[in-house]
C-alpha cells in the first residue's frame, strides 16, 4: 500500500500517519511538510518538503510517487496571528480571505491535477481532503467566518466536481471530503473553551474514524461529504 499524507505535521496529519503505520505496518507512507524536517521518523515513512500552494513543487512531488492508494490533504488553517475568523462582513479583509482560498482549497485541486495519474494505478484507490461542516452552505444557521465558510464551501465543489469526473477517467477511486468534528490541534486551540469536552476529539480519534471510514468506503460512494461519525452531510 502505498500513501500519501499532505500536511503531516500537523494535528491530524501526524495521527492519521501514526495510526497508518499502526493497522498497516508494511504501509509505505509518505508525507510532506513545509518548514521544520519533523522529528518523528519510522522506517516505513518517508518525508519530503513541499510548499503545497505552489504548483510546481506539487508537480515535482508526483513525478517522484508515480502509484499510490491513498490520498489524503490535511492541510488547512482558520486563523493567522494577524487576523481570527470574521464575526462581521465589515471585517472582512481581501488577504485574509485570498489566504484561506490559497490555503484551504487550491491545495486539493493542484494534488487532484498532479496525482491522477497514480491514483489511477491502484486496482482501489482514495483521495480525501479534510473539509468543515461550516463549508456547508445548507448547514449555514449562523453566519460569520465567511473567508473560512467560502474557502470550504470552494472546496466542497472542487472535490464533487472532481468526483464526478474521475467516475469515467479513474473509476476504481472514492473521492471524498471528510469533515472531522472539532479536533484538538493548533487550527482549533482559540475556540476549543466553547467546545463540549465530549465534542472536542484527540486527533488519534479522528484519524481512527477516517481510516474506519474508508475501510468500508466503495468506489461507487465517491462524492459525498461524509462527518467522523459516518453519516453525510449536506453539500
């Protein structure tokens, strides 16, 4: 099995690794990361460097995993040191919100663009990208963090679309997006204080129901926007 992590340093990105190696120890994994070379290290993992918002290093990292079975970008952000989520459109603030689609959403379109190609080697492959329920335009009651809401809701169309399409072109792939509750992890650190404490999850708890979920997942349930507890949520 061959795997590729997209963000592995981060909170999810590092227990979805962790617990790879666990279930699949003869797994390769690969991961990348975007500064500091990680200190966690296994002999099954293998880390590259990578600025996933530019296209060519996205290009450069497929030229070196021509076969993999899995993808999964766990890459996001919600806030900067500069600047928190909007409460008010009259805080709204052109880079912050140029930030979030940048960060949040082109990610997955440069990997779906780039890895095709060898998602298409794989007789039962995967590509899941970490989404938000609040990417979801039918679930909105609230209001508020509207760059956040926007770069997931961008998101979400880019990884249907891609589903559909990948139907015909790699039909042996699931494409999803996965919503994972309100994990413990930097991304969430300034709101976890109105978090439930039974709502707020380890990230090894997270990267368990995503990897559950895709151990039962088919490539005829591609496209679908799918919560940690396995139920399906709205576009």
């Amino acid at each position: 099995m061959n795997v590729l992590i997209i963000g592995g340093t981060g909170g999810i990105g590092l227990a979805i690794i962790q617990q790879l190696l666990l279930i699949k120890p003869h797994a390769n994994v690969h991961a990348t990361f975007f500064r500091h070379q990680p200190q966690y290290q296994h002999s099954q993992l293998r880390w590259h460097q990578c600025n996933i918002t530019l296209e060519d290093h996205i290009e450069a990292l497929a030229k070196q995993l021509p076969r993999l079975d899995l993808i999964i970008n766990a890459v996001g952000m919600l806030h900067t040191t500069e600047h928190q989520p909007e409460k008010s459109i009259q805080q709204f603030d052109v880079h912050f919100f140029q930030t979030n689609i940048q960060t949040n959403t082109l990610p997955s379109l440069l990997i779906a663009k780039h890895f095709m190609a060898a998602l298409k080697t794989s007789s039962h492959s995967y590509f899941v990208t970490i989404s938000a329920k609040v990417g979801s335009i039918e679930d909105n009651k609230l209001g508020g963090w509207i760059s956040y809401r926007s770069s997931k809701a961008a998101l979400n169309m880019a990884i249907k679309t891609i589903s559909i399409e990948w139907r015909t072109k790699v039909p042996h792939c699931c494409v999803i997006a996965f919503h994972p509750g309100t994990t413990a992890s930097a991304l969430s650190k300034p709101f976890q204080r109105n978090v439930a404490p039974h709502k707020l999850f380890t990230p090894t708890y997270t990267a368990q129901c995503l990897l559950s979920l895709l151990a039962r997942l088919t490539p005829q349930e591609t496209g679908q926007f799918l919560s940690y507890d396995g139920n399906t949520l709205p576009w």
